[in-house]
C-alpha cells in the first residue's frame, strides 16, 4: 500500500471489523477517515449483478472530471481487465478478502498516470454481497489531474488479501499476479515494464488468478 489514504481506510476498517469477516454499513463513522474521505467510495450492488458506486470521493470524481455516483465501476476498466475485476469483486464480496490493485490510467490528451485502489468487504443488514468500501489515489498529482479526464485504465498489479479468520481451505493466503504487457507503475507515478508470470510451484487457482502460499509476510 503505497498511499497514506489506502493504508488509512485499511487500518480503520481491520480495526472496526475486529474478529468479525468485515464491518456494518452503520459502523462507518466518516470522521475517523477524514483524510483518506476524498479518495474513498462505496460501491452498491444494482440490478444486473454488478457494483455502481453508491458514493464517491471529490477527488475521484475530480480525476475522471464528472459525478460517479451510479455509473458502474467495472465499466471504468478496459474490455480485458473487466473479467478481473469481476473475480476481485467476488472474492471480496463472497471470501471477503482484500482486493489490492494497481493500475496505469490514460488520461483524454494521451499522458499516463499511477493509481492504487482497495477493496475491503462491508456488512449491510448483514450480507456482505451487496456493498464494498474502497479507496482510489494516484501515485502522484500532475498538473493537468482533474481538467484532462482519465479515459482508460488498465491492470498493472493486484493481490488479494485473506483476513485470519477465513475458512481453513485458504488460510491467510495472498494472491499476487501481473498482467501480460501491462506496465507496472512505480512510486514515483512513472510506468516501467514488467514481466508476467504464471502459476508459481505450488499455488492453487482462484477462478483465472494463481493462489500462492505465503501469508501475511
């Protein structure tokens, strides 16, 4: 977690969930997590089985210059990342894992810009398949951020968190994956090459993803 508001929102939510799998809706007190508040966003599951976002942070709209507030947020990724998502979101909302993700983004005049984002999984009158809360930062602030919207964005990085108390089958497992012929973008906002792997020695599969021992270190 590169960003002070995803280790934030992180820190609060592990706190207020305690033993439990994930938090309630209700227990989200806004003023504990001021200053992550801009970048963070609930999403709210709609008809057609996909998440929209319920709420949305003045910089996130800012980022993409328009309101989010019922627009989908698979939609915002490319045609070939939305599987992807699509999967984090299960594992987040079924498993309730932590779904960490990079991602490079082009913006309408063609420049390219660093983003992390978290999902962590919310109760709402007890289910945890209708709401996710989550955080969306660039790496860095050009100057043109919030007047040339982002247009396109596609993974560059992702890893799946297992809280303790997950089911025995996959107890605190990590999932880390990169994605073929994306970009890897590092702490200073810039995009690098990366190389792509598959299956490590040992891992197990999680729909199209690799599953790979290790726990938390």
């Amino acid at each position: 977690m590169q960003k002070q508001s995803t280790r934030d929102l992180f820190t609060y939510w592990n706190e207020l969930r305690g033993t439990r799998s994930a938090p309630e809706r209700r227990d989200i007190d806004p003023v504990r997590i001021r200053g992550a508040l801009a970048n963070t966003f609930i999403l709210e599951a709609d008809d057609d089985n996909g998440f929209t976002f319920r709420l949305a942070g003045s910089h996130l709209c800012s980022a993409y210059c328009r309101e989010l507030k019922s627009r989908s947020f698979v939609g915002l990724w490319s045609e070939k990342d939305q599987d992807a998502i699509e999967t984090l979101i299960k594992a987040v909302t079924e498993d309730h894992a932590v779904a960490l993700i990079n991602f490079s983004a082009t913006a309408y005049h063609g420049a390219q810009l660093g983003f992390e984002t978290i999902l962590l999984p919310l109760k709402h009158n007890g289910a945890t398949n209708t709401r996710i809360i989550g955080a969306l930062t660039a790496l860095t602030e050009p100057y043109w951020l919030g007047t040339h919207p982002v247009m396109e964005q596609r993974i560059s990085g992702l890893r799946l968190i297992w809280p303790d108390d997950h089911t025995a089958a996959l107890p605190g497992r990590d999932l880390s994956t990169a994605i073929d012929d994306r970009l890897e973008v590092g702490a200073n906002g810039d995009a690098a090459p990366i190389t792509a792997f598959g299956p490590a020695p040992g891992s197990r599969r999680y729909a199209h993803l690799s599953v790979i021992d290790g726990g938390k270190q």
